[in-house]
C-alpha cells in the first residue's frame, strides 16, 4: 500500500507540475543590477490573451504600477520563434492569436535603487518593494518579480530559484529539491505567488517554535552590526503573548520574518515597516537603529502584521477574496482590516503584560493627536473605497489612527452593552468563525453580519454615525466610560519647524531630521520657506548628530523669539539633494495640549468596565 501510495502520488505530482506555470528566477547570472525571469506555460486555451504585472497588490492601498520595472519582456512560441504584442500600459501587455505561447522572459530592475527619485513616480514602500544588490542580498517580493496571464490565475505555478550555492532563501515555503543551486516551491496559483515573500543571502538565520508555532527569522544586516539570534528573546515572548491572546483565532503552524536592515553603502530606502502575509512578514528598518528600538519595532510593527493573519488574511470582504492585481477595487473597511488590526497590536501588549496600562493609555493619546492632522469628518467607508484616487490617499495613513481609535470605541461599546462578556475580539472571533479564507462576505453587508454575530443592534448605530457616517468620534466619552479623565494643559512657547514635534524623525541614510508627511509647519518653517520635505543638517551651526540630539534640542529651547536662526537643510531637486541654508527671526509657538490619565478614584462601575477592557477578562 505505501508503495503504491507513492507511486500514485508522485505521478500526481508530475501531472500538477506538467499543467504548471514554471516561473525561474535567475539570482545567480546578475547584470547591471537586473535579475532575469523566464515563465514557462502549459497549452494556452485561447488565442487571445492579456499578460500582466501587478497595479497594486493587497496589503498596500496605493498605485505602484510594478511593471515598470520590467525591461526587455519577450514572447516565444513553442518553436522559439518571438510573438508580436502591444504593450496596453505601464503594467499590461496585449497579444493576438497566441495559442502556441511557450514562454515570456523579461529582466526585472529593482524598487530600492529608485526610492529617491520620486519626480515621475511615488516611491514603493519598501517593505512591498525589491532590492537587487549582487553577492549581498534579495529582497524578493514576488510581485514585483512574477506576472500573470489573465484568466490563468488560478493556474499552479512551479518557481524555481536560481541561487548561489552559499545563499540561503528565509521564506515560509518549502524547497522541494536538494539541490545546493536551486530552490523549487510549487504554489497554488498566483495570489499564492504574491502572498510568499524571499529574502535570499549569505546565512543569517534562526528556527525555534513559540507557542506551538515553528517561526523562521531570516536577518540581512549590510556592516553585520547585528545577527538574527540578537532578536530572538524579545520575538519568542512577543509571538507567545500574541498566540495566547488570539486563541483559537491563529491556527499558523510556521511563520517566517524577513528582516532587512539598511544601511551601509547600500541603497537609500526610507520605508520602513512591513507588509503582511498569510505566513510570513517582510520588514526593513534601519541598520542604525539601537538594539531595543528594534526590540520594541519589532514588537509594535510585526505584530501588527501578524494579526493581519485573522484580519483580512483569513476573514475578509469578495474585493480582497477576488483581488483584481490589473484593476484593483477597495474595500470599505480598512477601519477593520488596518485600524482593528493596529488596535490589536497595542492591546495585546496591555493585556499579556508587555506593557503597562499608562504605557498602553500613552499610545492611545499619541493616536488621538495624529488623527486630528487628518479630516474628521470624512466617512472611513468612503475614504477606504476611494483610497487609490488622489482626493482620498493622503487620508490614508489614519487608518493606523483614528482607525485603531474606532476599533477601541467600539469594544468598550460592545463592553458597556454586555456587561463586559463581549469585547472587539470576541466580535472579531465570532466573525471569523461564520466565514474565512475561503468565504468572504459582502463588503456591503458587513455591519449587519456583525449585528448578527454579536447580537447588539446598537453597533449598528455606532457604525452609521462614527464609520459611514461625518460625526467625529467621541473619544473622550468613551474613555471616561473606562476612568480616564481629560484635561487642558498650556505648554511653554517654543522653537521648532513642526507644530508637533513628535512628529520628527532622523534619517540614518542623510544623517539629518525627517519630517512626518502629514505634519503641519510652525510659523517661523513658513516665514522661511522651509518644506515638509526637507531635512535638517544644522541649526546655528549646530550639526545633527544621533549620538547628541538632547543636546541640540536644548539649544532650541534657548531660542528666544526674534533671535536670527540659520538652518541648513537638504531639499530634494528632481531626485537629487541640494543643500540650502534658510534664514529667519525666530518665532516660538503656542502649544496646547490635553492631559489624559486614568483617575485615581474611578467609580466601581467606571473600575469595572476599565478592568475588562485592560485584561480582557469577563
């Protein structure tokens, strides 16, 4: 019987490979920074067909037009002979009468290299994006690397992997040779393709199960400043304490994260995060960033991803389930898919104890502050639909927001109407019970499916005001519900080119401040000219430097209104940074702000309420 078993199933195995797309992707003969693709067909069943890259792909909610990145794409028969085609646009391809296409290949340039040359095109976000550096590293992202027949997408595809002998490919996927050369991976059909990110280089790699669950961190550090066991501690409590407070909810049995950190002399990438997958993350940060604050990233923006495993992963709407790569339609609910999911992210923390509750109320106020840079009043539902088209995608990074804050008003709604036995992931478990990765719900119908799974009307009315609908969310009656109290405190006038500072970051790659795109400029930024955009070199002479940032920050507190400030900056020129020096009379800025805190004496029923919602307790 075992014999025979074997038999069959190997003759199965050469059945699926024979009617398999066989994508290669050559690592190993690199020219000028290119990598080359061949995609060979089984028989094409119509004679007509449309060959595409991915507009955009799940996940990231903007245009990034992935096949302009592809050079030199050609179309052979099955005698080798070159196939006519039109080129439709920046991603797509046309060809007639092609019933004996054979094979495609093409070379494919990489995302990173062209990060700071936004004149013709928005970057990609790094983590969604490619990186071809020769005897170093692979980021494969293999969306911007494999295309797809329409119509042919839930054919299966065989990917091999052309790689030098000492690189080692951190992926979630099984390589089905033995072979020292190659990697082979048989993926189901192309969403299957896209949702399997590779990073291929020099071994820098950790295996350990946590929580019952075998997770596979890959690490590219270009000056080897850290290696994959330096992070291991800090991601095994982190993945215990998110297994523990999903339950039932996450049924991964492997995990891979691809941990890219730049720096060094390789490209000038500035998106840092990550992207998610069904089974894996893949994540860049900087390589001069301290340990811990890669700890604590780690901690916040990988397991903001791996929630995504329940939301929308494996509960979500028909656009997602029927993703159009060519001519994506969006989702209503990134309140949901993103917000919720970011509220998890924190909320894990507070409830498995990473974090404490004045910690966690902390993120909470930072949350409430970002939002009010963005239009209150605009419905979520209607942003989230529209968030590819220009008049809504600058709205987008709320979702991380006022996303997360709604996810939180509505469990401390769904708390106060049960009495506590029902929060949001009690909801959210409910609803990923009823459908799943292979059952979408109607995008439409989604608050009348959670009506139906929570059993409380009254969410409804919640939705219609706060997420569909143009009132502002009342933060503040929500967490007086749970004993937190809000008061107004007046902060001394300063000196600074953002009306928030918070919002200032440093840029390993220029060794200068960055600016939060969505910050809104002080007074003296203005009387100067000074863009969101550029970043700071020097204040009065005064260099940045990573290692005496307190310093220079209390030189600007001793700025005193009038006083000429000179600033040198670096502004960005068609791609290219050009440096200025601005010069202005300082101007000190009002700065109120709310103090939000939990109250020493709360009420038993506001004590209560409070307990629930920090522990997750009944």
């Amino acid at each position: 019987m075992r014999k025979t078993a074997l038999s069959l199933g190997l003759f199965a195995a050469f059945l699926a490979n024979a009617q398999s797309i066989k994508t290669t992707i050559d690592l190993v003969n690199v020219k000028d920074d290119k990598v080359a693709v061949t995609m060979e067909f089984p028989k094409m069943k119509s004679g007509d067909i449309k060959f595409h890259f991915p507009k955009t792909v799940p996940g990231t909610y903007s245009v990034d037009d992935y096949g302009r990145f592809i050079e030199g794409i050609k179309f052979y028969d099955n005698k080798g002979k070159e196939l006519a085609f039109t080129k439709v646009n920046e991603n797509s391809y046309s060809l007639k009468n092609a019933q004996n296409l054979n094979k495609i290949t093409y070379l494919v340039n990489d995302s990173f290299d062209e990060e700071t040359d936004t004149s013709k095109h928005k970057a990609v976000f790094s983590p969604s994006g490619t990186d071809i550096e020769e005897g170093k590293v692979y980021m494969i992202n293999t969306h911007g690397f494999v295309g797809y027949i329409e119509n042919m997408q839930d054919v299966p595809y065989q990917l091999v992997i052309q790689k030098p002998t000492d690189f080692y490919g951190t992926t979630a996927l099984v390589d089905q040779d033995k072979s020292e050369s190659t990697d082979t991976y048989t993926l189901a059909n192309y969403a299957k393709v896209t949702d399997s990110p590779l990073m291929y280089t020099k071994p820098d790699y950790i295996t350990f199960n946590a929580g019952g669950m075998e997770l596979v961190l890959g690490v590219y550090s270009p000056t080897g400043k850290y290696k994959a066991a330096d992070f291991k501690d800090n991601l095994e409590k982190m993945v215990i304490a998110q297994k523990k407070f999903l339950g039932d909810m996450n049924t991964n049995k492997k995990y891979a994260i691809m941990l890219y950190l730049s720096g060094g002399n390789g490209p000038d990438v500035h998106g840092f995060g990550a992207l998610e997958h069904h089974e894996s993350t893949s994540v860049v940060l900087p390589e001069g960033m301290p340990k811990d604050a890669i700890d604590q990233t780690i901690t916040d923006v990988v397991s903001h991803e791996f929630f995504h495993t329940v939301n929308p992963l494996k509960t979500h709407s028909e656009e997602i389930h029927y993703f159009n790569y060519a001519d994506p339609k969006m989702s209503q609910h990134l309140w949901m898919y993103e917000g919720g999911t970011e509220y998890f992210a924190n909320l894990f923390q507070i409830q498995e104890g990473l974090i404490n509750k004045d910690e966690f109320l902390k993120r909470i106020v930072e949350k409430i502050n970002n939002s009010k840079k963005y239009n209150d009043t605009m419905p979520f539902t209607v942003m989230s639909k529209n968030v590819l088209q220009d008049a809504y995608k600058d709205q987008y990074r709320n979702v991380y927001e006022k996303g997360a804050l709604l996810a939180m008003c509505m469990d401390i709604e769904l708390r106060k109407l049960s009495n506590g036995e029902m929060g949001y992931r009690d909801m959210i478990r409910k609803l990923s019970q009823r459908f799943g990765e292979n059952k979408p719900f109607k995008d439409d119908k989604l608050i009348d499916e959670l009506v139906t799974v929570t059993g409380y009307p009254q969410i409804k009315d919640f939705y219609n005001k706060y997420i569909a609908g143009s009132q502002p969310t009342p933060y503040v009656e929500y967490l007086k519900m749970v004993g937190v109290e809000v008061s107004k405190k007046e902060l001394p006038p300063i000196f600074w080119f953002i009306k928030d500072p918070t919002q200032t970051g440093y840029d390993p790659g220029t060794q200068a401040l960055a600016f939060d795109e969505d910050a809104t400029l002080s007074p003296f930024a203005k009387s100067v000219g000074f863009k969101l955009t550029d970043k700071v070199l020097a204040i009065d002479g005064r260099v940045v430097d990573i290692n005496k940032l307190a310093d220079l920050m209390g030189y600007t507190r001793t700025i005193k209104e009038g006083q000429e400030v000179t600033v040198t900056i670096l502004r960005d020129n068609a791609g290219k940074n050009e440096k200025m020096t601005l010069k202005g009379k300082a101007i000190l800025d009002k700065v109120d702000r709310e103090k939000i805190q939990f109250k020493a004496n709360p009420t038993p029923e506001e004590l209560k309420l409070q307990t629930q919602w920090l522990t997750g307790k009944k």
